[in-house]
C-alpha cells in the first residue's frame, strides 16, 4: 500500500465517527417525534450515547492491538458498526435505540485506535503530525457535507435510511482494509496479552507529564467541538430561524476546520507542532473571552456570532492534530495502548463536557460561549503544565 493510499484508508476509518455523528443532526428532531421524544434536549442523547460507546471501548481495543496485531480487531469493530446501525434502523423505541447507539460507538472505537497507532507505527515525529493533519482534514471535511446528507435522505426518505447508509458505506471501508490494509505493527512491538502487560502499558502513558497534560488539553477542547455539535440544531433553528440554511452553515464551519487542518499539514514541518498550536490556543482563547463578554452584554446579531464562532472553528485544525502528535510522540513503543488511552480520554471526557454543555442551552448562546472559554482556558493551564511555564519552545527539531 501506497503512502496515499494509506492516508486515504486511515481518513476513511476516522470518517466514518464524523459521519456516525454529523449525518443524524437533520433527524434528530423527527427521531423525537417518531419515537416519542418531547424533551428539545433529551434527543440530544442520540449523538452521546455514541460518544460514550465510542470513547469507553477504545480502552479494549488499545491492548489487543498491542497484542494482535491492528487488522483484526480492525475488521471485527467494523462488523460491529454495520451491525449496530442495521438494527437501529428498525429500532421500535428511543431507549433501544439509544443503546444500539452505544453498541455502533464501540464498534467505531477500533476504527479511531487503529488509524492514530498505525499511523504512529509508520510515522513519528512532524511528519507524524503532517500525516494526521491530512487525516483530520478529511474527517473534518465530513460534517461539510453530511449534514446535507442527511437532510437529503430526509426530503426523499426518513430517519431510518440514514443508519442504512452508514451500514452501507462501513461495509465499503471494511472491504478496503480487508482487501488492502498490511499489518503495520512490527513484530518487535507485539506485546502479551496479560492483565500485567496491559497495567504496564497504561502506566506509560498516564505517568508521561508530556503524553498525560496534552491528552486531558486535547479532551478540554474536544469538549467545545462536542458541545456546539450537541447544540447546533437550536442555535441555528431556535435562536436564529435559519432551518433551511442550517446544513450550509454547519458546512461552512467543518469546512474552515478542514482548511485549517491542511494549512496545519503545510506549515508543521516549518515551524513545528509546539509553535503552531500554542499560538492557535492562545488565539482560541481570546476569542471565545470575546464572544463570552459579547454574549453577556446581550442578544448576538447573526452575523458577530459566525464571525467569531468561525474564527474559533479555525482554531482547531492547528490544536487537535498537533496536540495528538505531541501526546503519542514519546510512547511510540505502546502506540495502540497510547492511542486507546488518548481516544478513550478525549471522546469519552470530551463527550461528557459536550452534553454538560449542550445540556445547559437555554435558548441564547450564552453557555455555549461559557464552556468555550471555559475549557480553552483549562487547556492553556493543562499545557503550561506540560511545558513547565514555557510555551513555544523546540524539545528537538522533529517536535
């Protein structure tokens, strides 16, 4: 396989959670209805319970891979998802539904461990980051166009197609990486499957100041991300009346996301990963203390919010990939324990800030604004205390 073909599997492995996620905002609302839903914010639970299924087994998937291997477990999370998503087309009522949502998450977990420790088995160092920001780019890219997607599937169809065709598209990845995907762990790196060795590995990463601080910063601002997707439907329909435009302008941010992450792909091998996501932080965090003061003064005109709810989305494309490089950079040894440990941390935690989030929206956007600052302030104080105070500084010229 091919470097471009490589990069083009492992971003299609991590679209598929985009699209599991994005492809539903449109339907959420006749999900409620269908299945008796009257609470606004309660079918907000749709995308959550996959976050937790998502984010809690990536745990398991981090030291079987270690152990046999990255295509296996590979192969069998993505029979999970297409399972899980058959049967919720046909799911009778919300609670069953909500847990067949838990069920595709934890078949989607291998498809996120797998694709971040084959790319660390393959790559370290700025090229690392280089390869992830290409990565994110096209799972960013994904909420350009799922949205509508899923609005398309609505005006000819209903709720129940959209679990078809992610079924449909996961049955296309799974023969791809059947087919085409080599083992990318060396066999030096196999390690024993034992509750000892699992413990040991997991030791590494949470006592690695570095690995630990970036992943808990990575979870801080992941939680932001969550928290609009969470809330996107009400701020765009409720507080603004903009339903027909809603997919457009939901587009419109994932799309800077994934400009942002290309630009990220261009610029880290000049400038390294350090410089470009302190600098993208400390930006992150000025403007949402703008648009938190502007919210608390009063209503936001439309057109102030996308501005400044724009120029945070930018923001993300140089701080997600970068920070993931940084955290898995010195535990390359134990790259699926690594990356289960760092994905089980930042979707699952993540996730939980997002519905903490989008649970508090009381028709303005002041929470929203609240937990943006809110956790890109925590992330500030989480790298500071990964770099003991000092920002911007090259650890080595490949970092």
């Amino acid at each position: 396989m091919g470097r471009a073909e490589f990069i083009a599997l492992a971003a299609a492995l991590m679209a598929l959670n985009a699209l599991a996620i994005d492809v539903m905002l449109p339907a959420l609302q006749q999900i409620g209805a269908a299945l008796g839903v009257e609470d606004e914010n309660s079918r907000q639970f749709v995308i959550t319970a996959y976050l937790v299924g998502f984010g809690g087994a990536q745990l398991f998937y981090g030291p079987i891979t270690d152990s046999f291997g990255r295509r296996g477990p590979l192969l069998i999370g993505l029979a999970i998802y297409i399972g899980a998503a058959v049967a919720a087309a046909f799911a009778p009522t919300f609670e069953l539904l909500l847990a067949l949502r838990v069920l595709q998450g934890v078949g989607a977990a291998a498809t996120r461990v797998i694709a971040v420790s084959a790319i660390r088995d393959v790559f370290g160092g700025r090229r690392m980051a280089e390869v992830l920001s290409m990565v994110m780019m096209v799972f960013m890219a994904i909420p350009v166009i799922a949205p509508s997607l899923g609005q398309l599937i609505m005006i000819f169809g209903d709720w129940h197609e959209i679990f078809v065709l992610m079924a449909g598209l996961a049955l296309i990845v799974a023969l791809w990486s059947g087919l085409r995907l080599p083992e990318t762990l060396d066999p030096s790196h196999r390690r024993a499957f034992s509750l000892k060795i699992i413990m040991e590995g997991f030791r590494f990463v949470v006592t690695n100041r570095i690995a630990l601080c970036y992943t808990l910063a990575t979870t801080a601002i992941f939680g932001a991300l969550f928290g609009f997707i969470n809330s996107a439907q009400q701020i765009y329909v409720d507080i603004y009346g903009l339903g027909a435009w809603f997919p457009i302008l939901f587009a419109i941010g994932a799309g800077l996301m994934a400009l942002s992450s290309f630009t990220n792909s261009r610029f880290v091998g000049r400038f390294g990963m350090r410089r470009l996501s302190h600098g993208a932080l400390l930006t992150f965090l000025a403007t949402n203390a703008l648009w938190l003061t502007v919210s608390l003064i009063g209503p936001v005109p439309f057109p102030l919010f996308f501005v400044l709810f724009s120029a945070s989305m930018f923001m993300f494309g140089w701080i997600g990939p970068n920070f993931n490089s940084i955290a898995m950079e010195p535990l390359g040894h134990v790259a699926g324990t690594a990356a289960s440990v760092l994905g089980f941390t930042t979707t699952l935690g993540g996730g939980l800030l997002g519905a903490m989030i989008g649970q508090a929206f009381d028709g303005t956007l002041t929470p929203l604004a609240a937990g943006y600052f809110t956790v890109s302030a925590v992330g500030l104080a989480l790298v500071l205390i990964a770099e003991r105070g000092k920002l911007f500084r090259t650890v080595n010229p490949q970092v």
